[in-house]
C-alpha cells in the first residue's frame, strides 16, 4: 500500500507544478480514480 501513496503523492505534486506552470488554482483540478483489474482494498486505500 505505500507504493500506492508514493504514486499519488507524485501525481498531486505533478499537478501542483503543471498548475503554477499553467497559472491555475491547483484546487480547480481534480484527481479522478478509475480501474478494472484492482481489488476493493487497494480502491479503498486510495481513496
């Protein structure tokens, strides 16, 4: 599961550089999970 957090700590500061770099609110974007093959825990876990 900590593999899990890492990804989404890297996508959220992603997001917060392609923001500044784009000039946006960083709190206009949302971050949207989508899956086919993942268990319930781990869609738990991240969310």
């Amino acid at each position: 599961m900590d593999n899990i957090q890492n990804n989404i700590n890297i996508i959220h500061q992603r997001i917060q550089f392609a923001c500044k770099k784009a000039n946006r609110n960083p709190e206009d974007v949302r971050l949207l999970l989508a899956t086919k093959t993942v268990n319930t825990d781990k869609i738990n876990f991240a969310l």
